[in-house]
C-alpha cells in the first residue's frame, strides 16, 4: 500500500491537511512507542465509556504489542507524530480480515480519522471475504462508525464478567 496524499485522496476529504496515511513499521522503536502511546490513550477513553478498566490493551507492554502478527496503517502528521492507527491480519485460508484495533489519539477526535484509515483497509481487502472487528457495546462511536461503514452488527457477548462486546461483520 503505498501513502497516501490526503490532500486529493478521495476517501479522506474530511481529514486535516498535512496529515497522510502509510503503512507503520512497528520494528522501529520510535513508531512502536507512538503507537503503543497512542493506544492507551485512546483504550483509557473507550473504558471510560464503557465502564470497564481492564481492556487487555491497556495492560499491554510494547513488547507485547509489537510481537503480535498484525499489520499497521497510521494517520501521520506532517510532522512524523502517529495521530491515529489501524492494526489488522487476514487469514487467506478462511479469506478473513480481523481488524484488531482502530485508535485515534484523543487529541484528534471527531476529525475523520478512524473513517478515513477504515476507508483504506477497507479498500485494500475489497473482494476478499469477511472483514470482522469487536468493540465494547458500550462505546457508542465505535458501534456508529462501523454501522456507517456497512458492518452488521452480529450477536453482543461477554467474554469476561462486566464486558459486553459487539461484534461487526462487513462482507467485502
């Protein structure tokens, strides 16, 4: 995927200027470490909103995160500063993608962001079955953007005491 120029990109007209989308690479330690930062950021908020404090990324390390077997595509300032990311794998023998993770720094809310990254993924994965992605019940902009992407709402669960998840499907 190469980047992209927000300035005509078609699926990011809302984004602020000087502002591109690229793929990150977790193996350099200053991207990892913004990307972890980032994430716990933008966890502590959605906890908040769901009133649940033990999401697993929170307790995440950076070792941890990094060691997981995903791909990553940042909103990045003009300046290098990671301001939102989403991290993803796809399993070609069952042709689905698992969005792990959609963060936005706090700091860059409500400015088209995670739209945005969702868009590129999205259209990077068209054709190739299911795309799938979970979030707390609870987290109701989380829930209104993927609705607004096309996802279906699948059946809530609970995989721990206190933590109602919803679970999305897009069929690509």
């Amino acid at each position: 995927m190469s980047d992209c120029d927000l300035v005509r990109c078609p699926l990011c007209a809302a984004v602020p200027s000087g502002m591109q989308i690229r793929e990150l690479d977790l193996s350099d330690a200053t991207v990892a470490s913004a990307v972890h930062a980032v994430g716990l950021r933008a966890y502590a908020v959605e906890a908040e909103l769901i009133g649940f404090d033990g999401i697993p990324a929170l307790s995440e390390s950076l070792q941890e995160m990094t060691a997981r077997p995903l791909r990553w595509l940042g909103a990045v300032t003009g300046e290098g500063t990671v301001a939102a990311f989403v991290a993803w794998q796809t399993d070609p023998g069952q042709h689905v993608t698992h969005i792990d993770r959609v963060c936005v720094d706090p700091a860059w809310f409500r400015r088209g962001l995670a739209s945005c990254l969702l868009d590129h993924l999205l259209a990077k994965v068209s054709g190739r079955g299911e795309v799938r992605v979970s979030t707390g019940a609870d987290n109701q902009p989380a829930v209104t953007l993927y609705e607004r992407l096309g996802f279906t709402r699948g059946i809530d669960f609970e995989p721990t005491a206190g933590l109602r998840m919803a679970q999305f499907v897009l069929h690509s």
